[in-house]
C-alpha cells in the first residue's frame, strides 16, 4: 500500500500488490518491501519511480486515486 498525494491536493492510498507482484520482468524485484519502499517522486517527469527504472503513469495514477477518468481533447 501506497500513500499518494496529486498535483491537485487529492490523496488517496493505492495498493500496488496486483500491478506487482507475479508480473515478473521489472516488476519482479518490487515484489521485495524493502526495494518497493524505495520509490520517489520524480518531479521531471511528475510520477513516483523505483531505483531499478519502474514507474507508472501519472494519468494512471489520477484514474486509480480518484476514480474518475481523464478528459481527453480533441483537436480543434
């Protein structure tokens, strides 16, 4: 479980285990709580990231939190 607060002050707690864990490839080593413990927020790039280069999309992260999709735009 994971505590997450967006650019938008909303908070929510995301429980990683099914994105995780039996993925194998890079997903294999967060499997481990003290690597998955490790992650940061990158700011560069506006999501959370492990040491060994996994991270998620932050969009994804939106939808997970708060439940509600991303409004996509069409061109004009």
């Amino acid at each position: 479980m994971l505590g997450v607060v967006l650019s938008d002050g909303t908070k929510g707690q995301l429980d990683f285990k099914d994105r995780v864990v039996g993925r194998g490839g890079v997903f294999a080593p967060l499997e481990q709580v003290s690597l998955f413990g490790q992650v940061q927020v990158d700011a560069e790039a506006g999501t959370i990231v492990w040491p060994n280069g996994v991270d998620f999309c932050p969009d994804v992260l939106y939808i997970l939190v708060t439940g509600r999709s991303i409004k996509v735009l069409e061109p004009a």
